[in-house]
C-alpha cells in the first residue's frame, strides 16, 4: 500500500531519514508550500524565498531520481496552506493511512503530526553527529551541562583534529587567539552571491506578492538554493577566508558585515551541506598547511561542539524550553529591532544589515541586539520571535536555545554559567560603531552617556539577588560597591529614564 513521505523545508537531502525509510516505486513524497509556515512567526521575505526556492529545486531533484512528489505551491489554489491540511489531501488522493517523517526541528510541528488522523511514524533525524539519544546518555547525571567538555567528546567521537587521544597542537580550544579587531580592507574578497535562477525569480514574485508587509528586503536575493551551490559556496570560504576567519571572527565593521565568517549555517540547517563534510574540508586545508591551526579549531567548534551541543539541549529539553522566563523580564521589543529610529549606531547597524540581508553574525546577535534585549529586559518570547523571524538560518532547534538560553538567560544558567552582558566598552573594543554614534562609549553618566554603559549596571543591581554569589560576576559587584554613592544614585537614575524612555516609545 503506498505511503506517504513528508518531507519539510529544512529537511532537503535525500539521506533524511524518511527518505531512506520509502519506496520509490510504491511512496509518494509530499512536500507544501503553504501559509502558515511563512506567518508563524511572520518570516524575513529572503528566508521565505529561500526555504521555497530550495525546495521547488529538490523536488526536481527528487523527480529525476524516479520519486514521485505530490508537491503543493504556495499559489495552488487547491492548497489548504496548512501542513497538516495538506498531508491529509494528499492521502485522500493517493488513498494513504501511513505516514512516514522525519523528527521536525520545531515542536509546534512535531505535535501536528502526533495529531495526523493517520498511522504516522516519526523517525530520528540522524542527519546530526549526535542523536538525542546520545546527547541524553552524555548529559545524565551532569550537574552541569557545558558545551566544552561535549565538545571534547564529539572531537574525539570524529577524529577532527586529532592525533591519537589527543588534540592537535596540544590543545582543545584556541578561542584566546580568536578575538581580534578587524580593520576595513578593500581587498577583502566579498561573500559569494548566487544570481537567482528561473524557478527563484518565480519564487521572489510569489513572495513579493504574498507577503509584502514582513519585515526585511526581498532583493537583491544572493543565497545558493541548490546543493550544488552550497558545496561552491563551502568552497568559496575556504579558499578566501577560512585562514582569516579565526582571528576576525567576532569582530565587527559597520561597512563590512560579512567578513571572513562562512555564511553556510542556512545550507546546514536545510540539509543542503552536511555538517561532518563541511568539517572535513576545514581539517583537510589546516593539514595542508593553508590555514592556521585557531582558524580551523575555532570553526570546526562552532559545528560539532556548538551546534551539536545547540541541538542536544533543545531536544533534552522538549517544548517547554520555549517558555522560560528565569529573570521575569517583561518588556516589550524596541521598535528599534522593527527598523524603527535608533540613535544607537551598533544597534542601527546591526538591524539595518538584518533587514537587507536576513543575516548577522554571532557577535553582532549576542552582543549587540541580544545584549540590548537582555539589559532592557526585554521578554524572552518576543526576542525569542524576533530572531526567529528575521535570520536567514533561523530554525526552532538551533534559534531558541541560542536565544533562549545563550542570549536572554532565559533558562537560569542551562546553557551558560553567567548572562552574556556588557557594557558600550566591548562594542567599542570589538567594532567600529562607536565612532559614528550620537552617544559617547566614554559617558557612564550623563546626556550622551552610551546607554549600554548605562543598562548594564541598573541590570546587575536589579538582578543583584541572582547573580552576585556567581563566581564570574561577583567581581562586577565589588566594582559597583567601591564606586562613590552619588555616581551610583545617578546611573540608575538616568538608566530608570532610558527605561522609561523605551516604554514610551520614545527614540534611544
């Protein structure tokens, strides 16, 4: 009797699980376009486009290898625009009780195919390093549950950059030698863009059309929708930046909003590239001596120990992660975040390069906008939403424990063992966006005082209960203590303002 395949959007390779589980000769694939996975939350229209583009092309891949794909288009006016309306379509059309698909990577889908009327098998996807299976026997009996001692695991597991038991050049991590400034550089080779083919200028219309009030620019659109330019644009950071990218990786320039980082985690988080042979490509060029050996580390990291580690915790943690709230913060998003008038350059910044491009690196997420989210205290759910929506690589797995737990806190120390905050000075010491600001990094107190100078302490105090018995954080108390009682007075009152300030819609 014939089955149905689902495969979702982020699920484009022909080694899913699901896929591997079917018969080509009897099983329908089902693949939909469809409303609801575009307005929930309201998605950046480069992402929408993305997600369809790659997978109208991996349809056609799937057709030509002798799959029949019952596939729904966002314009078809027979589609239900819902997931689940549409694999119950297709199994009234092709007469199907059974359903075979892959563990989604959010759990608002995985509880509607636990809800399909159908006999629905969900079966592990182990297009990961690590099963959920194996990141749960890691993390039993753990007090605590931090990446680098995973990480260290999964090297070992792999065999990346290693001789023998131990690790290459005698050390695990080589982050101390990846935190430098960069500087403009005209020569620097930019990020690879693909020009769009006929099926993704088809799709652009369509999103153009359908979804013309989200938030972000549609055009110019340059992302690889086919795997065949994933593996070019793979090749393209590491021939031009893979050596630079350690050293600069979470630097950050106002003019240059790329750099030297890789810009593959979309390909990752679609199936498009797989997570070991992008590695093994890094390794390979740092074994013929092409890169160093902090660059190839510190990215080789980022896959196997951070996004694994990522993942793991998403899955251990199940749906009720996506509610945490440890510090109660309760403040709405900055129209800021929306595109709304800002005197903060970095914020600007980073904003402005998220509407054009639906992408910003790591730092510029951290420690700009989620820094700002975290000090203003800002609800969890709605920063949680935010990056949901607007980042090109933004799918539930990977964004909400980042988010959630890296960003925000919002899980009590889960993930990390203090809040990433700062003050304006580690912009300032890590960016050039301090020198074109209305505010002065230098002001802790006063009209043009930078208000992360500002926000920073009024969060340490009004947190003080939680976080001055922290180790890591108690040396920030005893700076607060040793500061005159009037300079103290004055910071929280003027960051009290600020606050308010926000409250009221005002620009900051």
């Amino acid at each position: 009797m014939v089955k149905l395949i689902l495969i979702l959007g982020d699920q484009l390779t022909p080694e899913v699980a699901a896929l591997r589980a079917a018969d080509p000769a009897t099983d329908v694939v089902v693949m939909a376009e469809v409303m609801a996975e575009g307005t929930t939350p309201r998605h950046h229209p480069q992402k929408i486009a993305l997600f369809l583009s790659a997978m109208r092309h991996f349809a056609a891949d799937l057709r030509a290898a002798g799959w029949t794909v019952a596939y729904s288009t966002l314009d078809d006016p027979a589609n239900s625009q819902s997931i689940a309306g549409e694999v119950l379509r297709r199994a009234t059309e092709h007469g199907a009780t059974r359903v075979i698909a892959t563990h989604p990577g959010d759990w608002r889908l995985h509880q509607m195919l636990t809800d399909l009327p159908l006999d629905v098998t969900i079966l592990p996807d182990d297009c990961f390093i690590a099963s959920h299976a194996d990141f749960a026997a890691w993390a039993a009996g753990r007090k605590q549950l931090r990446m680098e001692w995973f990480y260290r695991d999964m090297r070992r597991k792999t065999g990346l950059m290693m001789e023998g038991s131990e690790p290459a050049g005698g050390q695990w991590n080589y982050d101390h030698d990846n935190r430098g400034r960069a500087e403009p550089d005209l020569l620097r080779v930019p990020a690879l863009r693909f020009a769009p083919d006929a099926v993704t200028e088809t799709v652009l219309d369509l999103v153009a059309a359908r979804f013309p009030d989200h938030f972000g620019t549609l055009r110019p659109f340059g992302w690889a929708v086919t795997r065949a330019d994933a593996l070019r644009a793979l090749d393209h950071f590491v021939t031009h930046h893979l050596a630079d990218f350690g050293a600069t990786q979470d630097a950050m320039l106002a003019g240059d909003p790329t750099l030297h980082h890789a810009l593959l985690s979309p390909y990752l988080n679609l199936g498009l590239l797989k997570p070991l042979e992008v590695c093994q490509r890094v390794e390979a060029a740092w074994q013929a001596g092409r890169v160093p050996i902090n660059s190839a580390e510190g990215f080789i990291r980022q896959i196997i120990g951070w996004r694994e580690y990522i993942r793991g915790i998403w899955g251990l943690e199940g749906p009720a992660y996506l509610t945490r709230n440890a510090l109660d913060h309760t403040r709405a998003l900055p129209p800021a975040f929306w595109g709304g008038a800002t005197k903060m350059a970095c914020v600007k910044a980073a904003v402005a390069q998220t509407r054009d491009m639906a992408y910003a690196h790591h730092i510029q997420r951290l420690m700009v906008t989620g820094n700002f989210a975290l000090l203003a205290g800002v609800d969890p759910a709605h920063v949680h939403d935010w990056y949901l929506s607007v980042y090109i690589d933004a799918v539930e797995w990977v964004e909400a424990p980042n988010v959630l737990g890296m960003s925000q806190f919002a899980d009590g120390g889960l993930l990390g063992s203090k809040p990433y905050v700062s003050s304006g000075a580690y912009i300032d010491r890590m960016s050039d966006y301090c020198k074109g600001c209305a505010y002065k990094v230098k002001d802790r107190t006063g009209p043009n005082a930078c208000p992360f100078n500002l926000l920073y302490w009024q969060f340490l105090i009004r947190h003080r209960d939680t976080f001055q018995k922290n180790p890591r954080m108690a040396p920030m108390y005893r700076t607060w203590d040793k500061m005159a009682a009037p300079h103290r007075a004055t910071v929280i009152a003027e960051a009290e303002t600020l606050l308010a300030k926000l409250d009221a819609g005002q620009v900051v």
